[in-house]
C-alpha cells in the first residue's frame, strides 16, 4: 500500500509519502519541540510492530522501535554511510513533523497519520543526526531508524 519517495542529497530535506504524499511545512512550534509526552524503548510485540512498519528483515537500527505521545527528542545517531531510512506511524492527529535540530534552516518535514506506514530515505552529509518529533500531546507514534537504503 505504501509508497516512498528518495531525498536529494545535500539539503539534508526530507520527503516522505505512503498513499498519496506528505510534504514539508514550516510552523514556529515545529522547529522548537518542546518535550510534552513520553517514549519507550520498544513495544510488546516487536514482531508485529516490526511488521506494522515496514522494516527490514535483519535492519541495523540507528534508533531502535520506539512508541511515544507527543513532541520528543530522539537520540542522536551516526549513519555509516550518506543515507538511512526512517519507519513511522502515528495516529490522533492529521499529521506530526521530524524536525532536523542540527540544521533548523530545513523545513520541518510532515508525516501523514492517516496513511497505515510512512517509510522515507534521507540523504544526508557524514557525521551525527539530530532529530525531533514534533507533535500534539494527542499524537501518538511509533518509529524506527535505520540505516542504508534498501529495496521497499
């Protein structure tokens, strides 16, 4: 069902789509995610979940399954290489925003809630990644990173 699209390198912009698409916004309070929810490490069910996202069989994880409510701060994380790949779902809301806290000249990029999975390549320079999810305090989500690209 789902669909993605592939980042250009550089801009670190991310363009992320499952269904139809989702595209990037700018609102003040996507830039700044003030911490309003919690996470957790991993779900019950990591099997099912793994499933429900989309991963890989055997994924090298930058940020392992985590399921949280609201804006969060993900830990920071090294690629090996220029791409990896983000896995997330949410729901309770029309859409969330990753939001890059190294670069805050991007955009905040959107992801749509009402889509079952949004699985999108971000092309990226060497070096650490910074990122934020920022979202409502009814907006609950469950993510993966992971890294390379792969066939979907």
């Amino acid at each position: 069902m789902g669909r993605y699209a592939t980042a250009t390198a550089a801009v670190l912009t991310v363009v992320v789509a499952a269904g139809c698409s989702a595209g990037g916004g700018d609102s003040s309070d996507a830039k700044h995610p003030q911490p309003s929810g919690t996470a957790s490490a991993g779900p019950n069910n990591k099997s099912t979940v793994s499933e429900a996202l989309r991963l890989p069989k055997h994924p090298k994880f930058l940020v392992k399954i985590r399921e949280g409510v609201g804006s969060q701060t993900l830990p920071d994380f090294t690629p090996r290489k220029d791409v990896y790949t983000v896995h997330i779902k949410c729901s309770g809301s029309k859409k969330l925003k990753i939001v890059f806290r190294d670069n805050l000249k991007n955009k905040p990029t959107a992801v749509r809630c009402d889509v079952p999975v949004t699985v999108g390549q971000i092309y990226t320079d060497p070096g650490k990644e910074k990122l934020d999810i920022a979202a409502s305090d009814r907006v609950r989500w469950t993510l993966a990173i992971v890294d390379g690209k792969y066939a979907l």
